[in-house]
C-alpha cells in the first residue's frame, strides 16, 4: 500500500511538471489580456502618474552596487554597427550621407550627417514605454491618442535622460543548448531561463537588465539576413516570469519576440507586456557576440551596463550603445 501511495504521489508530480511546461508554451489572448491588467500589471505601483516604469528598480543603492562589479575595467560593446545595406531584414538601413570631404572642403572641417529610422530588426536601439499601445492605452493608462505628429506628450525617451547604469545579466541561450546560435522561429520558454540560472549559479536580483543572446548576428554572418516573419526569441510565457523577478530592462539580440509568436491574435505579446503592462523598457537587436565570448572566457554572467539614449523631445525610443564592464 505503501509502495502504492509513493507510486502515486510521483505519477502526480510528473503530471503536474508536463502540466506546467506544455501551459508555458501555449498561451492564450486570453491569457494575455488577463496578464495585461493582472500578474504583469506595474499600473500604479509608482502612482498614477509615473512615466518611468520599472527604471525605479534601479535604485541609488543598485547603481552603486552595479559600479562594484567593475574590477578588471574591460568594456565590451552591446550595439551592432549600423547597417547602410538594405536586407530583408533592414528595411530602412542607416544613412551616412559626408556633407564636406578633404576631396572638396569648405574650410578645415570635415562634416557629415545621420539618418536613421531604428525602430525594426536592424538597428541597436531602445524602445521607450510610449512605443506600442493595448486598447488605446499605453503604460499606466496613458491614452494613445496622446502621440501627436508632434511627438509623445508622456512616456518619452526622454525619461531616460539620465542614462541606464546598473547590474547586466547575459543569458546565452545557445550555449545553454550546446549549439551556435538558435535557429529562426525558435522559442525561449521560462524553463529555458531558469536552466541557464542553475547552470551559472546566478541569481537574478531587482532591477537587473537581462539580455538574452540567441546568436542572430552570429548566424546572419554565417548564412546572411532570412525572412523577418521567422525570428527567434522569448515567448509570451517568460513576461510572469521577468515581472516575478522584478527585471528593470530586457535587451535582446533581435526583437525579443519570437515570430511568429506562437499566440492566436497577438503579433507581438513580449512588446505589449514589457512596454504597456510592466511599464519595462526594451534594447532590440543588441549585438551580445563579444559579451558572449568574454563573459565565457571569465566564468562570469553579470556585469556593469551603461546605457544612454538621445534624449528627443517625444521621441518613441532611441538609437544607442549599450556597454558593458566587467
């Protein structure tokens, strides 16, 4: 009878255990219109009129936490060089345009000019909390009706004026599979990121920015730019597990969602519960190959991060170079 009982109680705990991976992998609308309001909801948590989000979790005493995990003074470089090329995946490439040359200068000056619309699968960037909407209303209830031809009149990059400076923490998700780089379309599941944390023996800790590395630019120099419909990425299960762990930015290689996205009706579920939910900002196509081999060569997953976006009046986010120190 005994033996019965324990036989029992583990087919129970194996049937809850599949229970809980096949749930985090098919999500519902449903599901995310109830997380929007609900578990992933930081509405209100800084008052009702806060425009900054889950950048308060980077506190004082974060920052000066965050500068004590400089020892060596190496920095490494999260952005990807600006791409003039068109490409399936640059749809809008970055325009330098030499406005005076040493070939036919207008004085002892050499001049030249950027251009550049970010936004998208090409370019490093930052997407401030005005960025994206969910039924009319951006983070904390703002209306989106409030994003004029002027610009944003809330949640503006703005916001960020002062920079982004604290604890980074590198999931590589390839290495945790013993693989190069993940293929296009590829999800990332919560089991996935608890995985790399008992593996490295991080622990993720109140505004932390996490970045999550599958390989895209290694994979795109090895086989060149693929159809943007297939990318890969988190799924929609992974925002309860960020919220839970009170992450104050995630940054990605691509565009943090998997595409296609695996849920019935919401193109990008990851944007929408980052940005509008948790009021969590997002660095896109960040360019994670020489973190990867650095912090591979040490041993050692976090690191200092620096970031500062343009401070645009209105502006929906922003081109940038995130940094990271060990």
């Amino acid at each position: 009878m005994q033996r019965m009982r324990k036989g029992i109680f583990f087919l129970s705990v194996t049937a809850l255990l599949c229970l809980a991976e096949t749930s985090s992998r098919t999500v519902t609308k449903a599901e995310i219109d109830q997380w929007m309001t609900g578990e992933c909801s930081n509405w209100g948590r800084w008052g009702k009129t806060d425009q900054v989000g889950a950048i308060h979790l980077i506190t004082d005493a974060k920052r000066r936490e965050a500068a004590g995990l400089v020892r060596e003074g190496v920095s490494v470089s999260l952005a990807h060089n600006p791409i003039s090329e068109k490409a399936p995946d640059n749809s809008s490439p970055f325009r330098h345009t030499m406005l005076s040359t040493g070939q036919h200068p207008t004085g002892q000056f050499v001049l030249d000019e950027y251009a550049v619309s970010y936004h998208g699968l090409a370019h490093t960037h930052m997407d401030a909390l005005c960025h994206m909407a969910w039924n009319g209303k951006m983070y904390n209830g703002f209306p989106q009706t409030d994003v004029t031809d002027g610009g944003a009149k809330e949640l503006a990059v703005t916001e960020y004026k002062n920079g982004i400076f604290t604890r980074g923490v590198l999931f590589d998700m390839p290495r945790l599979k013993g693989k190069q780089w993940l293929e296009p379309g590829e999800a990332i599941y919560p089991e996935d990121l608890d995985a790399w944390l008992e593996k490295t023996g991080v622990k993720l800790e109140p505004g932390d920015v996490v970045f999550i590395r599958t390989g895209r630019w290694a994979r795109r120099a090895a086989k060149g730019p693929w159809d943007t419909s297939r990318v890969a990425g988190l799924y929609a299960s992974c925002a309860p597990w960020l919220k839970k762990h009170d992450v104050a930015m995630v940054g990605c290689d691509s565009d943090t969602d998997v595409m296609p996205s695996g849920v019935e009706g919401v193109v990008q579920p990851m944007h929408q519960l980052l940005l509008v939910a948790m009021g969590t900002p997002i660095f896109d196509n960040c360019d994670l190959e020489a973190l990867s081999d650095a912090a591979a060569q040490r041993n050692r997953w976090t690191f200092l991060v620096s970031a500062a976006p343009i401070p645009v009046n209105g502006g929906t986010g922003s081109p940038l170079n995130p940094i990271a120190t060990f």
